[in-house]
C-alpha cells in the first residue's frame, strides 16, 4: 500500500520477481477494493509514505471485520525516524518491519515469514522500536494541539470542540508543559517529531 502510484508499481516488482506471490496494490480509499478481490495473506505498507496513516487505519477497519485467521498480517516498511508511527502500527498488529533502506532481496522471504504466522524486525529498526513510548499528552490534549497545529485559534478551537477559551489555554499549557516544548510551536514540533500528532 503507497500513495505514489510509481512505488506501488515498483514494490509489486520486487515483490514477484521470481517468486509465484500474487500482489495486489492499492492507494488511499483503494485498500476495500484490492481486499475484494482476495483475501490478502499479507498487507504491506510504506509507513513513511504520504497519506500511510491514512491507509493504516483503512487496512485497520479491513482486518478487525475479519476473523482472525482471516484478517491478513501486517509488513510494515519504514526508516523508523517517527517512534509514535512505529507505535500506531505496533498496536495495529504489525507483524514485521522492514528497513526501507536494507536490503531487498529479503522482502519476498519477510512476506511469507509473517503470511505463515511469524515475526521480523530487522535490527536496523529495533532502536526505534524501544523509543517507541506512549504518549503523556491525553486525547483532549492531542486534539486541541491537533487543531493548533492546523492555524485553529484558541476561539476557533474552543468553538469546534465545545470549550470555553481559558481552557483551551489550559490544555495548551498542558501539552507545552508534558512535551518539555518552550512554546505552543515547539511542542507541536515535538508531538509531530514523536508522531503523536
């Protein structure tokens, strides 16, 4: 799964050549219909790609109307710079993740791997993997940070979610004050950096 149709092209190819796996692709609000067509075995994302959270939670909403054994394992591909994207697709039942920038000739052996039930995690991420940490801001925190981060004004902000103005300064404070940020722009920053945002 990728937004840019040229890399899905290219992932397909590395994925079947020489190999019998039978690869469906898929961009954003295509995952249902490449899902139809089988019952895939294996998803397969680009975790750093434009639009990817968007395309976790379709491949998400897909697996949970599945009986387990039916829902299809999840291969994540990925850097492993963004922590809290690494922690979303942990808890989006992830059962590999892939070094983008390793080596290829495994990606094919990765795939079945984790279609047969199995685990991978190539060492280059592990790292990555244990600074995935939950995140201390709570939901309300996240939205009203969200909708900062989007040029929402602390009006706009409290109008949108229902909220008197003094405390969507307090939740703001909040978010500044758990980030460890020096402002509202830096724990933005900082959540983004975390992926929490």
């Amino acid at each position: 799964m990728h937004e840019i149709p040229l890399w899905r092209v290219a992932l397909r190819a590395l994925l079947t050549a020489g190999t019998d796996l039978h690869v469906e692709t898929a961009g954003p609000g295509e995952v249902g219909r490449a899902a139809g067509t089988c019952l895939p075995d294996v998803y397969v994302l680009d975790l750093d790609c434009p639009g990817s959270l968007g395309l976790l939670t379709e491949i998400e909403a897909l697996r949970s109307g599945r009986a387990a054994e039916d829902a299809g394992s999840l291969v994540i591909l990925t850097k492993g710079e963004r922590p809290g994207d690494l922690r979303r697709a942990f808890h989006a039942g992830a059962g590999g993740y892939v070094d983008k920038y390793g080596e290829t000739g495994d990606l094919a052996a990765v795939v079945r791997k984790v279609a047969a039930g199995g685990r991978h995690l190539d060492e280059t991420l592990a790292f990555g993997l244990l600074r995935v940490a939950e995140s201390p801001l709570s939901d309300r925190e996240l939205s009203v940070l969200g909708l900062a981060a989007e040029g929402e004004s602390v009006a706009g902000i409290a109008g949108g979610l229902h909220l008197a103005a003094g405390t969507v300064r307090n939740y703001l404070a909040a978010a500044i004050r758990k980030t460890g940020a020096r402002n509202r722009l830096d724990a933005i920053r900082l959540a983004k950096e975390a992926g929490w945002l």
